[in-house]
C-alpha cells in the first residue's frame, strides 16, 4: 500500500460516519429542521457516502496515478467547506450545546479532524510520486 493512499481510506471512513449521521438523523446535523431541509440533509448525506465509495475503490485499485491524484485533490478541496463550516459554528458559539455539541464530537473536533484531511489529501495530491504502478 502506497502512503499517498492513506487520505482516501480516512476520508471513506470519517465521511461514512458523519453520512450515517445525516441519513438517518438529519435532525441532529439541524434541529428542528423543515420536511424540505432534512430531505436535502439526507441528500447530503448520500452524497458522502458516494464520495466515501468512490475513495475505497481508488484506495483498493492499484498504483497512484493521474486520476488517484485528481480524486485525491478534489476530496481535498471539499474539506475545505466543512472546516468552514465548523470555524463559523465555533466564531458564533452554534452547536456548542445541546445535541448538536455531541453529533460527532461537535464544531471543535469537526474543525480539526477536516483540516487534517485536507492537509493529508493536498500533501498527497501534490508531492506523491505518480510513476508507480503497483500498489
């Protein structure tokens, strides 16, 4: 296994965990949420489990090329909206209390746990070497 792949498998399985999250309970990612909204939350949430999907299938095929390297990079750029997300939410105090602090270790642990995908995916998807061909 190729340590440039390593972003891939982490990414199937934060992002597995927190899809779960919006799926089945989207009234713990937006209280009190509209019909329409919890229906875009799943939305979401289906979104993030194809993103995890499509990161276990380029972490299992083998070598890293061209295409692992744009995946890698794009699944980094999303972590970027995330982490926004969680630094407004720590700027304005939104879901520090209450059942949303506790939805996946709140905007505190959110915040960290996407800077460091996006960090280990850009990493990844600038210096891995793409010469190799086994994995």
């Amino acid at each position: 296994m190729q340590l440039a792949k390593l972003p891939l498998l982490l990414h199937a399985i934060i992002e597995a965990a927190a899809a779960s999250s919006f799926i089945l309970n989207p009234d713990s990612q937006l209280p009190n949420a509209s019909v329409e909204a919890r229906l875009i939350l799943r939305s979401y949430g289906g979104l993030l489990l194809s993103s995890s999907l499509l990161c276990i299938l380029f972490y299992i095929r083998p070598g890293y090329d061209a295409a692992t390297r744009i995946v890698t990079v794009a699944m980094g750029i999303y972590h970027v909206f995330p982490a926004g997300r969680a630094a407004v939410r720590i700027k304005h105090g939104a879901g520090l209390t209450g059942e949303q602090a506790r939805v996946l270790g709140g905007p505190s642990l959110h915040f960290i746990t996407h800077i460091l995908c996006l960090a280990a995916f850009l990493v990844a998807g600038v210096f891995a070497s793409t010469s190799t061909v086994e994995s």
